[in-house]
C-alpha cells in the first residue's frame, strides 16, 4: 500500500519505548484474528503490520472502529501506535498516538478507541473517501499500513452473497442488494479479485438485488468487492465475499456389499461405500437393476458407509449399478453387483407336480376297475 510521510516518528519513538502507559490506556490485545477472512499465507518470517477498519463504508456520524494486526510470523515489537486519518485531499484531520510498548505475536491486534468522524476542530467530516494509517515503531524499523473507508449518508450495501467454494472454470452467481436511497439511483462495478471487473454496470434502481455471474481459472482464494456510484457521484466499496477456487476431481467408484443370492420378495440391505480426493459430502445413485432407482441420495461424508435396502419381485439375475457425485456435481464411474434372485415355491413345484399327477393316475385306476366289475 501507499505509504505517507511520518509524522513525529523521531519524538514518539524515545517515548514510546519508555512509556508503559499512555492517553490511550484502553486499548488492547486480544489473541485472534480479525473480523475478516483470512486468506492462508506462504511463511513470511518476519512481522508485518496491517491496519484495517471493521467496516468499509460507514453512515454519517457512526463511529470507525480501527485494528493493527501483525499478520506475518514473528514476534512484531514496537512503540505506539500513531494513527492518522487523511482525506482524499491527503489532508490530516485527525491523528493521535499512544505511548506504550508492544509485543504482538502473529495474530495479535491492538483495538484503536472508536473514531466518531470529527475532525481535530471538533466537526463532523464531510462524506468521501478516506485512508488511515497507522505506524508501529521498532528497534531497527517502523511498522506502517493503511486502508480505505468511506463515509456516506445513507445505509450502505453489504458484501456481495454467492457460494463460498467453487472450481475452475464453473461460473457462479454472485447478488448484491442496492441502497434504499437516494432514489435517484446507482451504478455498481465488481472487482472479482482476479485482475478483472465486470465493468460499470447500471442506472440501477434504489434497492434493486444485481445478479452477475463469473468464473476463475486459477485455485485460489478470491475477495469480491462491489464499487457503488449513487447518482450525486460519491462512490464507496462494500466489504469483500471471500470465494474458495479449487480444482476438483471426482469420487472414486463406490464398493457394493451385500448379498449374493436372495429370494423374491424379501428385503436385503445393501452397503455401498465412496471417497472423495477433497474429502468433499457426496450423493449416490442407485439402479436395481428391475427398472427402478434411488435418484441422487444424500449429502453423506467421504468415506463413511451407507446401507441402502431393496426387495426383488421376480426370479432373475440383477445387476446393481452404483455412482456417486461430490458437492461440484463431479460424477463418478459405475460399480456394479449381481445378485440372483429365486423363487422359493421353484423347489417343490415338481413334488406338486408329482404329487397331481399320481392322484390323476389313482382316478384313472380307479375308473378303470370300476368300468371293468362292471
């Protein structure tokens, strides 16, 4: 980020690193990540300073919450901070500075007392843009970052709503709800966190939902922002939408377990068991075999098996076909499974047959004896 110019820094600093106590004794160190998404970082091995604001658009007069958090992977130690807030005509219109020493471990962040938008003459600022900057002193080296936020009259957007995973290449839709006012309208552009944007895109109406879909073509983890214009020309950025990019590969073939013989007419349960390479939740289709199926079942874990039952009701030989597909609709191959299927009444039908037959040969013998006495 852009720096700016220093402000006290030789003064502040022997104070700094002397002092254990200051103006600003409330603030504090809580051992967490901020409130925001954390994208996984490569090792650093050093400490990094990042300043951010718990929103990025603020309404009129509401106060401006401010965080410095050492995101690299040692230890951050320094004096302060000082903290300033600049307009978009880089001038100060507020700054202060705390006189204590701090240690602050990856992770850790100091909370700035809440800004209530006034300048040093006690005023409400006007609506814009503007940047804070706050700077940790060292032993060897300072500690300085910045970050944007703006302050508008009336109810801003929140962060674009959408999937938080997806794969290469798939287009998702990602919405946004525009301001309520003013009524005259707005025009909206998104940086997809890719290099790209959509464009300027509108007029649009006070609180018309925008839908627009995009793809990526990298694994990554992507910020989605949205640059609202209102129609007097201020212009501000929503929160970010965090988007996971992965490459996906399918579940493997599912196992079939069960039975190989059985009888018309009764249940049998069957198990069927898949994994999934990002050990994603999966859904099974089942066919029988006889004409009939399950659908898509599930979401069940990677790997966790599932019984599934089913009754045949005619003798044959069925084959059991078995898929699944993970949570990016990446299907697996068939597995199959033959059972047969007999009737239980086939075994004795040749003693019934017998059986009729012998009482037909009885009958005949017995006319016959009668016909002859006669």
């Amino acid at each position: 980020m852009n720096k700016r110019k220093y402000f006290l820094v030789g003064i502040i600093v022997i104070a700094m690193l002397f002092s254990t106590a200051g103006t600003f004794g409330s603030i504090i160190v809580v051992n967490k990540n901020l409130i925001k998404n954390i994208i996984p970082q490569q090792s650093i091995n050093e400490p990094i300073l990042e300043v951010t604001t718990d929103k990025t658009a603020y309404k009129l007069g509401e106060p401006v919450n401010i965080f410095l958090t050492n995101v690299g992977d040692e230890i951050l130690c320094g004096g302060g901070p000082i903290v300033t807030i600049y307009n978009n005509e880089d001038e100060i219109i507020y700054q202060e500075a705390c006189y204590c020493y701090w240690e602050l471990e990856q992770g850790e962040y100091i909370t700035w007392p809440s800004w209530d938008q006034t300048d040093k003459q006690g005023n409400q600022v006007p609506i814009g843009e503007y940047t804070v900057e706050g700077i940790l002193t060292g032993h060897d080296e300072n500690y300085a970052d910045t970050a944007i936020f703006f302050i508008i009259d009336y109810d801003p957007s929140g962060s674009p709503s959408g999937p938080k995973e997806g794969v290469v290449d798939e287009e998702y839709i990602f919405c946004i709800k525009l301001p309520v006012a003013p009524e005259c309208g707005f025009h909206v552009i998104l940086d997809w966190g890719d290099g790209t944007t959509s464009g300027w895109l509108g007029p649009y109406e006070a609180g018309e939902i925008i839908c627009i879909a995009h793809s990526w073509a990298y694994p990554e983890y992507y910020d989605l922002r949205v640059k609202i214009r209102d129609c007097y020309g201020y212009e501000y950025l929503t929160d970010p939408w965090t988007i996971h990019i992965i490459i996906n590969t399918p579940p493997i073939q599912p196992n079939i377990g069960g039975a190989k013989n059985g009888k018309v007419g009764t249940s049998y349960d069957y198990t069927f068991m898949s994994t999934d390479p990002e050990d994603s939740f999966i859904k099974y289709f089942i066919d029988w075999g006889d004409d009939t199926n399950t659908g898509w079942v599930g979401l069940c874990p990677s790997g966790q098996e599932q019984i599934f039952s089913h009754t045949y009701n005619e003798q044959e030989t069925y084959t059991i076909k078995a898929k699944t597909k993970d949570i990016y609709d990446a299907e697996s191959e068939w597995s199959e499974f033959e059972i047969k299927i007999s009737n239980p009444r086939t075994r004795t039908s040749y003693y019934f047959k017998f059986i009729d037959m012998l009482g037909l040969l009885l009958k005949s013998v017995l006319l016959l004896k009668y016909e002859f006495c006669s």
